[in-house]
C-alpha cells in the first residue's frame, strides 16, 4: 500500500512538475519571509509569568520589613486569580516580593491586576516607607549587554564623575531602543548633597535637629502665590525656592532668631559628597561603573544588541580622554555561535549530497533536486516551529542542526530510489 501512494506520488508530481516547482518557489518565499519575522533568542521562555514587587524603607531592620511591609503586600496579592506561588525577601531596608502566576496567564493582565492591589495596601505602610514599585518587564535571561566604565591610572576624572556621566548621558539613550526594558547601573560613587550637623553649633544657636532636618528638606522647592490681576493681565504669583547650586542649599533659612536668621551653613557643614556604598564594582581589578542592559520578552536579541550597540558607538567620543570602556558580557555571541553551526551544517550537507549524486549517480538533475530539497526541508520545519509558537533559539537551533543530518540521509536515499525506478520503466 505504501508503495502503491509513493508510486503515484512521484507519477502526480512529475506529471504536474510545473505546479510542483511554482509550490516550492512560493513555500521557499514564505519561508524566507516568515523567518525574519520570527524573534531571536538564546533559550526559549521557560518561567512562567511573575511580577516583581520592590519596596524600600531606609532605616528599617529586616524583622521590621517583613512585618510592616512584606506580610501586609503578600496578603494583598494571594487572592489574586491564577496565583501559584508568592515569595519574599525581607532585607535591611528593602522588600521584594515574586508573585508567580499560571503558566498560561497574560503578564500584562497580571500586573494590572497586581498594580491595583498594591493601591489598597499602600495606606498600610509606614510613612518611612517609598510607595511600592513593580520591576519592568524582562526576559527571564534579559541581560543582553553589559559594559565597564574605568578610569586610566593617570585620569583626572573621578568615580562620581563617571557614574553620573553614565547615568546622565547614557541611561536615558539606551532606553530610548526599542525592546530595551531596563538600564542597571552600579559601582562608582553616587553623587550626595549632605548636610553634617555641628552638635556644638545647634546648642549655641538654640536650633534643634527637627529645624534643620525641616529646612534641608524644603530647600528646594517652589511655592504657589496664587494671581495678580490688573491692567487686562494675569500674572502667576510664585515663590522661587528651587536649588541650583550647594551654595543655594547653604543659604537655607533655618529659623530667625531676634530679626536674624540663621542659615544651614551656620550649624552644618554642606557640601558634595558620596553616598553610603551598598556594594561595588569593580573590572581587572580596577574600580568600574558597570551598566548592565535588559531586554522585553519575546523580541529580536540581535537587533535589540545592534541598535544599542550603534548608540554605545555614537556616544563614546563624548566621554572624556581617560575613561576606558569595555565590553564584558554579549548574549547575542551565543545566538551568532548557534547560527553559524547550522550554517555550517547545511553547507557540509550540500557538499556531501553534490560529492554523492556526481560521482555515484552521475545526474546533475539529482543533485540540483536534492540540493533544493534540503533548504527547503528546513524552511518548512521553521515554518512549522512558527505555527505551533515556538521560536528560534540555541535549544531550536540545535535540534535542526541534528535534523539537518537526517535529511540529507533521506534526500540521498529517496532521491537514488526514485532515479533507480525512473531508470527500470525507461
């Protein structure tokens, strides 16, 4: 019976060749097109959707967070449907809360739904805590780029200088990429504006702490004066309290003691200085700023990685003389490493079937058959990876190294029994 269906389907396809070949240019067309279409990715999506919940509260101990913020927002997201699995970690001040959900869920309809839950907890927190944020969407292997920012031995520029330069310059631009989804910056020294209080000063001068904290706190910032209306115009009334400058903030009134007043700089020292470190970083052996980039899921690694790559190039006659930037980490070398394999593999395949069909069967027609039999084979195979949702990755592009080999076998073995059969009934 099997051979009676081969029988005639090899008699319909040489009868209706013409139909048969204009199939094959209209498969390999739709192929072609389908393919660059289709995401590029080093694995497939494996986790399962999951929101991020990050709250932070300085100054608390992680017995305290976990109470006061990590119980009340776990029991907040529980009830929530498709739910699996909810984990914490209470941390000196800082929360961080994983909600799982179902494998099939919307991420999108998962955040909203997480987004509107955190709204009716956030009254519960303490005053000290920040408003919980939800962590942008990634890739569960998001991490596409990373670079280290250093300084030669003889710079003249400072860490600060450097990650603000980063952050500044460079942040807000590779944002800007579609598909980017998350700049990480760290290392360095985080630019402060800090106000050390002379204990000696604030008893002579009779000011308390709470005076001072109160005047650091509304240095900066515009009061509303409401209208002034006359002569046909209306003219906005405002109170100009904006910092510009560290000389600004020294100039801050405290209180006024006897018509006098009494500025910041009088019970404190104010000036520029670094952040508290919570960790660094570091590049043979050398002090870094190192920016780490990730990406959304379920878009092109390559395309993402170039266009960030041609703002990273753009951008780097900017930095000063001293500053050295390297490469450390590029996801997308993994996805060209897989490509080439398969490459690779089908050239090898086409040389193999060209050696076998010349010299043992001397028919150039054979060849070309099975040579175009083999391209195509792995069109429809990526075709069908389409239809059923899968994309292309290292995992995928593995598997069709390995079928590569397999239709090359068959594309011998059924091309010489057809050309055998043609032979006998001629």
């Amino acid at each position: 019976m099997f051979n009676s269906i081969l029988n005639q389907t090899l008699k319909t396809s040489i009868a209706q060749r013409w139909i048969i070949v204009i199939a094959a240019i209209l498969v390999t067309v739709w192929g072609l097109f389908t393919v660059t279409q289709m995401p590029l990715d080093v694995f497939p999506e494996f986790a399962p959707p999951q929101v991020d919940i990050q709250t932070e509260a300085t100054g608390l101990a992680p017995e305290e967070v976990e109470s006061q913020i990590t119980v009340p927002i776990e029991s907040a997201v529980n009830g929530l449907p498709g739910v699996t699995t909810v984990r914490s970690s209470s941390k000196v001040g800082l929360s961080m809360v994983q909600v799982v959900f179902d494998q099939n869920a919307d991420i999108y309809k998962a955040r909203q739904s997480v987004t509107e839950r955190l709204q009716q907890v956030t009254n519960q927190l303490p005053e000290s805590a920040h408003p919980p944020e939800i962590s942008p969407l990634v890739s569960p292997l998001g991490t596409i780029l990373q670079y280290a920012f250093t300084v030669n031995s003889q710079g003249k520029t400072s860490m600060m200088d450097l990650r603000r330069l980063v952050e500044v310059t460079l942040s807000n631009q590779i944002l800007s990429v579609p598909g980017v989804s998350q700049v990480t910056v760290y290392g360095g020294d985080e630019r402060q504006e800090q106000v050390l209080v002379d204990p000696e000063k604030l008893r002579f001068l009779n000011v308390s702490l709470t005076e001072v904290t109160d005047a650091a706190r509304n240095a900066s910032s515009n009061a509303p004066g409401g209208f002034l209306i006359g002569g046909g115009q209306e003219l906005l009334v405002r109170g100009i309290g904006q910092m510009q400058s560290i000389e600004d903030l020294q100039q801050s009134v405290v209180k006024v003691e006897n018509g006098i007043p009494i500025l910041l700089q009088d019970v404190a020292e104010v000036k520029t200085g670094t952040a508290l470190k919570r960790g660094d970083a570091s590049f043979n052996g050398k002090p870094a700023v190192v920016m780490m980039i990730n990406k959304q899921p379920d878009v092109d690694t390559p395309t993402v990685t170039k266009a960030v790559e041609t703002i990273m190039a753009s951008l780097q006659p900017t930095f000063p003389a001293d500053v050295q930037i390297a490469r450390t980490f590029r996801q997308s070398n993994f996805i060209d490493s897989a490509i080439r394999n398969v490459s690779g593999s089908l050239v090898q395949g086409i040389i193999i079937v060209s050696i076998i069909m010349l010299v043992f069967l001397m028919n150039w027609r054979t060849a070309a058959i099975s040579l175009s039999a083999i391209p195509m084979s792995l069109l429809i195979g990526l075709l069908l990876m389409k239809a059923f949702g899968l994309g292309i990755n290292t995992m995928t592009l593995g598997g069709l190294v390995v079928a590569i080999g397999s239709v090359v076998d068959d594309a011998i073995v059924d091309m010489e029994n057809c050309y055998r059969g043609l032979r006998s009934r001629s």
